[in-house]
C-alpha cells in the first residue's frame, strides 16, 4: 500500500473509531459549544437555589481582552486573550482557578476595534488547538504549553482577514482538525492533529465568522456543514469534497452561526433580517422542510450566537444589532418554526447553553440567568450578575460549575451544583 494510501486509511479508520464512540460518556467541554457542538450538557443537576447575592464564586482570574470563548478538558480550562499587543493561550487548574502555562505569539498588529482573540480553542487527549485573530493556528502541548505545530493562513492559504478578524473555531472530527482558512488557495481545510499536515482543502464560497459542525446523514454516514457568505454547504469529512450547496443571502454577506442539528435534518439561523429554516439532505441537494428562500420565517434571527434544541424546540437570542441591547431571548418550534415565547426579560444579545432541563442565559451585560427549557412561557428560576460586560460567548458547565467569560478577559468560576450532590 502506498504511503498516501496508508494515510487515507489511517483516517478513515480515525473517523470510523470516533463516529463508533459518538454514545461514550462526554464529561469534558473540550470545544466550541461542547463535544457535539449543539450547547447541551449531559449534565443533569443544576441549582436553582441561588442567594441574593448569587451562587458562590470560587474564584477569578483576568486573560487578557478579546471575545474568546473557554472550554474546559482534563480538569483544566483554557482560553485566550490580549495583553499590550501579545495574544497567549492560558490553561488554568479549573478546581481554583492557577494559572499553569501561558503560550505567547506574536498575533500581528492589534486592532482597536477587534483587540483579541474571537475564537474558541478545543483540545484533544495531548493537544490545545487556538486560532487567532490574525489567523495563526497554533497545536500546543495540553501539559506543558509547547508549540508543536503552527499554520498561518495568510502565509500558508493566501488568506486575507475578514474585516472582523479570524473567528472561527476549530472543530475536532476523527483524526483531524477541521478549521476555515479563509484563503484564496483555500477556503477550509482539514489539518492531521498529530502532525499539522494538510489533509485536504475546500475551496468555494468564503467562510467568513463561522465555526464547522459534522452531522450524521440519514442515509448514513457523515457530513460536514460550513457557513459561508454563500449560505450552508455539505462537505465530504475525508476528502473535502462539496456535496451540495444551499443558497441563504443575508444583507451583509454574513452567515456567523453554526446549524443546529435535529435528527435527520438541521435548522439554519442568521441575522441581518434573514431568519431560519429547518433543512434535511438529499443526495446533492437540501429540502426545505420549512421556512427557506421561498417562504421566509423570521421568528429566530441568530446573529452571533446559535440557538440550542431542547425536547424539539428551539431557544435562542432574536435580532440585530451592533450592541444587541433588544435582542428577546425566544423559543421557537422545531417541527414548523411556529414561535412559541418571546421574552424581554433576559434581553441582550447574549449566549446560552443547555443542561438538566434549564438553560443557563448569559446576555452580554453580564447578567446570569436560570430558565427553565418550556415551550409554555418563559420561566426563570434565578438570575445574578456575576461578571461586567461585554459577554458574547455561552458559559460552560461542567461538575456543576459554571465558567463565563467576559470580553475583557474577566474569568468567573460559580458554583451551580445542588447543596445534594456536595
């Protein structure tokens, strides 16, 4: 067998072994919106016995500006921000909050406007992946904080930095690191974890904010989606190749969200008076099951942050706008995008995550609030502000802690497990 195809097998096979290991337990948050990228925790108790004051806080740390997100692997938590011009990557104890190692890069010239990072890292069993804003992707040791491998997509891609900055998140799939470059040799691509070696490459449509997700096919096997300026298209995981191409133009050109999967189909969302629809795959096309081009529904309008699916309906932030100040959290019906609820008070263009039933609401003010996940009405059973504004990114949850971040770097960790499970 030739070395190029040993390689080709030798990820097939890391596909074939993580798609095969998709049902094991999940405790850690180790990227973007957690390990299946849909905003749910497996996590099945959170208090909402809050004092007046707010749920504990065992501790805070400060990483430097930028609307980072943090996960948490490993007992640890990492994140990334801009101090005097100087990007790193942080790893804390995520138990009381110790700074382990820092890893600094030169991340170019700092805009004033976008000072740090905007993506979110993820981390495997020996490595943390973090993509700057200037579009260096770095893989460093997750013990030590080495550089083991480094891309840069202006040199490497012949890619020009969106008006925004680099923005997308990597996503782990199999044996690779699935990550949009944004460049003119290449739009995404597919990069071997161990090595850094390019696996393959998509070029078409720019994808510009948004961050790649995979999704299982009904007629089996896998997909990945990827946003672009375009709409959404379906790219073969092992190849790169395009499946389909789904048409979604926003006034802006701007797709920022990730999809949300709903069993054998998936809902699109974008701001800029766009909308949603819910759509499955067809071979080389996509049905509209609803919503879509000809019969547009506006009652989920994500502009930065996706929504989460809950018992087969939808939670998420409605709207426009730079400071997003009016932005009602929603809850909208999966099964037809009929809108359930619209609530005013968690308003603010903020993000959200899912675990036990509840929803935990960060809007970008700073304010935490604990919804319970019902189509009925809105219902909150707590609320505190924990840290200053501006939060962008979802908090985390993991053994009943929550972390939230804010764009200045302000790291928060809250105690939210029941007084039971102490």
């Amino acid at each position: 067998m030739t070395a190029g195809r040993w390689t080709a097998f030798w990820l097939l096979l890391g596909l074939g072994v993580a798609h095969a290991s998709s049902d094991a337990p999940l405790p850690d948050w180790n990227q973007y919106r957690g390990p299946k990228r849909d905003g749910v925790s497996r996590e099945s108790a959170v208090s909402a016995d809050w004092p007046l004051e707010g749920p504990p806080v065992l501790w805070k740390a400060q990483a430097g500006k930028g609307p980072c997100g943090l996960i948490v692997a490993h007992g640890r938590l990492y994140t990334a921000g801009n101090t005097n011009g100087r990007e790193a990557l942080l790893c804390y104890e995520a138990a009381n909050g110790k700074e382990l190692w820092k890893f600094e890069y030169d991340s170019g010239d700092p805009s004033p406007k976008n000072p740090g990072p905007a993506s979110t890292p993820a981390a495997d069993e020996a490595r943390v992946f973090m993509l700057s804003r200037t579009g260096q992707l770095h893989a460093v040791d997750r013990d030590s904080g080495k550089l083991i491998w480094k891309k840069d997509f202006v040199q490497d891609f012949g890619a020009k930095k969106p008006p925004n900055g680099f923005c997308g998140s990597p996503l782990l799939y199999g044996a690779t690191l699935v990550v949009p470059v944004c460049g003119t040799q290449a739009t995404v691509a597919a990069f071997d974890r161990a090595t850094g070696d390019t696996v393959w490459t998509w070029k078409g449509a720019m994808s510009n904010y948004a961050s790649p997700l995979s999704f299982a096919l009904p007629q089996g096997g896998e997909q990945l989606l990827i946003a672009s300026d375009f709409g959404y298209h379906g790219l073969d995981p092992a190849s790169g190749k395009q499946a389909w191409a789904y048409r979604w133009p926003t006034a802006f050109n701007i797709n920022a969200t990730l999809p949300v999967v709903a069993g054998d189909s998936f809902i699109v969302s974008s701001g800029y008076g766009k909308g949603c629809a819910r759509l499955k795959p067809a071979s080389d096309t996509v049905e509209e099951i609803w919503g879509g081009n000809k019969k547009e529904i506006k009652n989920l309008r994500s502009q930065c942050s996706p929504a989460v699916l809950f018992e087969g309906h939808l939670y998420g932030y409605d709207g426009d706008g730079q400071s997003g100040a009016k932005q009602p959290l929603v809850c909208v019906d999966a099964a037809n995008g009929e809108l359930k609820w619209s609530s005013d008070k968690i308003k603010g263009a903020g993000a959200l995550m899912c675990a036990g039933g509840r929803l935990l609401v960060l809007n970008h003010t700073g304010t935490l609030a604990l919804v319970e996940a019902t189509p009925e009405s809105y219902r909150e059973l707590a609320r505190a502000q924990l840290i200053a504004p501006k939060c962008w990114q979802p908090p985390v949850l993991v053994g009943g802690r929550a972390y939230l971040r804010n764009e200045n770097g302000d790291l928060v960790c809250s105690d939210l497990a029941p007084s039971s499970n102490k």
